[in-house]
C-alpha cells in the first residue's frame, strides 16, 4: 500500500521528490495520524 502513496506523491511531483525520503515522511505522518485518532498525543 506505501508503494502506491509514494508513486502518488511522485506523480503530483513530477518525479521531483525523493522515494525514499517521501515513504519516510509519509509514515511518519501516519503514524502521528494513528496516534492522534486513538488519543495518544
């Protein structure tokens, strides 16, 4: 599934944007999401 995000962000990006730092970020931002939805932070 994480492959499909990324080759949407590298699509919207015209290729411009990193794979490998653009899958960091996004799991970083799912996982502040998770947390956030069961009320952690």
């Amino acid at each position: 599934m994480m492959k499909f995000f990324v080759g949407q962000a590298m699509k919207e990006t015209g290729g411009r944007a990193h794979p490998g730092r653009m899958e960091t970020l996004l799991r970083v931002e799912l996982r502040k999401a998770e947390e956030e939805e069961m009320g952690g932070k």
